[in-house]
C-alpha cells in the first residue's frame, strides 16, 4: 500500500499515546520513513530536527551507527531469556557499569520495561521494606506539587498533574503532596535557593507530622518535566535527603527524564551530592533505543529482602526484564558518554545554544527563560487555548519538531546536536514566536 496512506491507517488501527483521536480528523499524524542523527523525515522526504528527543529518550541520534552494530551484535547470540533463574552477559555487565556511574552504594538493579513501571517497583520495594520490618502502617507516599512519575495506577497516585490523573482518582490510592521547588513559585526578591529551602521547610513540618506513616518521598531531581520543565535548585535535594534521613522516610529519585546528562551532570542527585534509597532511571538509558528500565537500590533495602522466606522475597516481576537486546543498546549508549566525553562536550553545547537563544530569552513574548543542562524552557505569554498546537504545526514548517506542553515551549535536543543545527533549531524557533 502507498505510503501517503500511512496516515489515515495509522488513525483507524493505532490508538495513539496522549492524545484526542478525534483531533486527526483535521491534523493527520506525521508518517516517520527514516531517520538519521537529529533529523527525522516524513514519507515525502521532508526532514525535522527532532528539538525533543523523541519524549526525551535519544541521545545520540536516531539510527546511531555504534548502538545499532551493538544491537546487531547481540541479535545474534542472544534476543531474549527471562531473568527469573536464568541470567546473561548483557545485563550483568549494565548493572556492574550502572553500579559505578550511580551516586553512592547503588548496587542492585531491579529492571523493566519503561519508566512507570521503575516507579512502580520502587513504591513496592519501599512498603515492602517496611513491611518486612514490622512497620506495615508505613505505607504512605509523599510527592512534590507538579511532579510526574508516570501513568499505570501507583505511578498516577503520585503524580500532581491533574490532567491525567482526575479522572482516575477513584481508583488511586490517596498521596500526600508538599510544595514544589521550582523557582518560579518564589516571592520577588527571593533567590530559587532560598525558596528552596522554604520548601524543603514545608516538606519538613509535612513529615514532622505523618512520617510514622510514610514510606518515602518521591521526586523528580531538578527538573519537573511534565508540569512544564520547572527547574529548582539542588539545595532541595540536599535538605530533603536530609530530612527523609532524619524522620526514617525513603528518598524515591525519578531520573528517568532527567538521568544520563540531561541536566549536566550524569545523574542530577550527583549535583547535590546524595544518594537516594530508590533511583529510577529509563528513556536514555538504551539511548532512545528499547524499552528499558532499572531501579537501583542499595544493600540495607536488598538485605531486607534476603531471607529463606519465599514472602519476604520482592516477586514483582516482568516479562522482558533485563532484556538482552536493549541491555546491549545501553552498554552501547554508556560506551559513548565514556569514549566520547560527553558530559564536557555539553557543557560547551550548552554555552553556545544559550547565546544565540539571546533574542528568545529577551522576547517581549516570553517569561522565564530558563536552563538546566541540556534542557532549555520558557513560557510564551498567550491566551490562545490553541496555542500548542498552533506551535507545534508552525515548528514543522521550520523543520523542527516542538510539542509546547501548555504555554511552554521546550528544548530537549539529542547530545549530537551540531552548530548549524542549533542555530536552525534558535532562528527558526524565533520566527515561530513572530509568526504567532
């Protein structure tokens, strides 16, 4: 069948992700042929900067010619075994290499599929901790205002964003939920870490009051993704690692946005220098490749499981865990960052993208410029309930691909992202902000 029908096929047998299906009765999806580095081309050859990573997943390019020869490699020997009594080069290799990148003693690796289900694992293995203390009333959560941890039900019951968690709330188990870092929240005049830390006050009196029944806090480090790419500072993380030490709660980090660089150091916990109890880690860890997901933890919560008892025993399982392929692909991605130094590279990548977005930052359209790493973020002052899809459709005719959430517009480039591709990425940005 022709192509230039891959559209309207794709709308009667594909029920897609985050979206109103009825939309694409005026705006048909864009039918992806290839793609080759930053770029991703269409079935009429029309080619997109791909300025968001896919959801913030690839790294170092579509169809990167090192992760595909590993996958390639892998396909092989081996595709896929389960995990359960059985093990594999591949994924004990992932988690040998994981266990010295991650902050502090993180040497155990609990893996799955996709982000959500990392947060799932990690909200279970903490109660059940505490189960297996004998402190079952522990069996709370605490989540940040705004945060996102994914959309199966124990991951949306921590979630603030109420889009896509009020429709489900008779079936969530009830959080608690304290103040926000992000610094756009700050009084005039105070600095984003001295509102910081009149948050982590506020998280301090929360567990002042219900920390005998709190199993942990979870958070996005640093950056707050879904709720529009809130940015704090890491004096958050330090006070909450502190105080969750202190009243006996679990600190849950969910990197799985903000892991592997994203916000220029390897892990974000990393610019605090803490070690959560749980850190979640998916989308870039295969390098946008394959579904993979690890929850790493370390040897006091592992021990609280290790017993000759089969119910003191975490049996949370899934099928594809540790899958040999994309385990591969992330021995593939962790090679690059390695032999390629690409945590410095970066911060020089991001020096430059900040100067020539100069005249977006000082647009008269636009607030709050902001930037953390390789992520970049501003809000366009609008009353155009339409406005990210007027956006969106308007990037394509630059050639870039931007999904605003809201009024926001946001930059999360693959690390391989050149000058010249940058400054289309800039310019053609500023002509949509003109054009609008």
């Amino acid at each position: 069948m022709n192509k230039k029908f891959l559209p309207t096929r794709s709308v009667n047998a594909v029920w897609h992700p985050c979206t109103q299906m009825k939309q694409h009765e005026n705006i048909p999806p864009i039918p992806i042929a290839s793609g080759h580095g930053v770029w991703l081309y269409d079935v009429d050859g029309n080619g997109y900067i791909d300025a968001i990573s896919s959801w913030w997943t690839n790294l170092f390019g579509h169809t990167n010619p090192q992760i595909n020869a590993a996958i390639c490699d892998q396909l092989n020997k081996l595709e896929h075994v389960m995990l359960a009594g059985f093990t594999h080069e591949p994924v004990v290799e992932l988690s040998e290499r994981l266990s010295k990148l991650a902050p502090g003693a993180l040497g155990h690796c609990s893996y799955a599929s996709d982000g959500a289900s990392a947060i799932e694992i990690a909200l279970k293995m903490s109660f059940h901790y505490w189960l297996n203390h004998n402190q079952p009333e522990k069996n709370n959560f605490v989540c940040l205002q705004n945060d996102y941890h994914g959309e199966t039900l124990g991951a949306l019951a921590v979630t603030d964003v109420a889009i896509f968690k009020e429709i489900y709330a008779p079936l969530l188990r009830p959080s608690s939920t304290v103040p926000t870092p992000d610094w756009r929240y700050a009084s005039v005049g105070e600095s984003p870490r001295e509102y910081a830390q009149r948050a982590a006050n506020e998280l301090e009196k929360h567990l002042q009051k219900h920390h005998a029944e709190t199993a942990a806090l979870i958070l996005e480090p640093l950056v707050q993704g879904a709720m529009g790419m809130g940015m704090y500072h890491p004096e958050y993380l330090k006070l909450a690692r502190q105080i969750c030490d202190n009243y006996q709660v679990h600190l849950i980090a969910d990197e799985i946005a903000v892991g592997f660089g994203r916000t220029g150091a390897m892990f974000a916990c990393d610019q605090a220098n803490i070690t959560p109890d749980f850190l979640c880690l998916s989308k870039g860890l295969s390098g946008g490749y394959l579904p993979l997901s690890v929850v790493m933890t370390n040897d006091t919560i592992y021990h609280a499981f290790y017993d000759d008892k089969t119910s003191r025993a975490f049996l949370h399982s899934h099928t594809h865990t540790g899958n040999a392929l994309a385990c591969r692909a992330a021995l593939a991605t962790l090679d690059i960052f390695k032999h390629d130094h690409i945590i410095e590279t970066n911060k020089i990548k991001a020096d430059y993208l900040n100067q020539i977005t100069l005249p977006i930052s000082t647009h008269p359209k636009v607030t709050d410029f902001r930037n953390c790493g390789m992520i970049w973020a501003f809000e366009v002052e609008t009353k155009d309930p339409a406005f990210s899809e007027k956006f969106f459709q308007a990037g394509l005719k630059q050639k870039l691909l931007l999904r605003p959430l809201g009024n926001t517009v946001y930059f999360m480039p693959p690390y391989i992202i050149n000058e010249q591709e940058m400054k289309l990425l800039a310019d053609g940005t500023l002509h949509v902000l003109n054009s609008l």
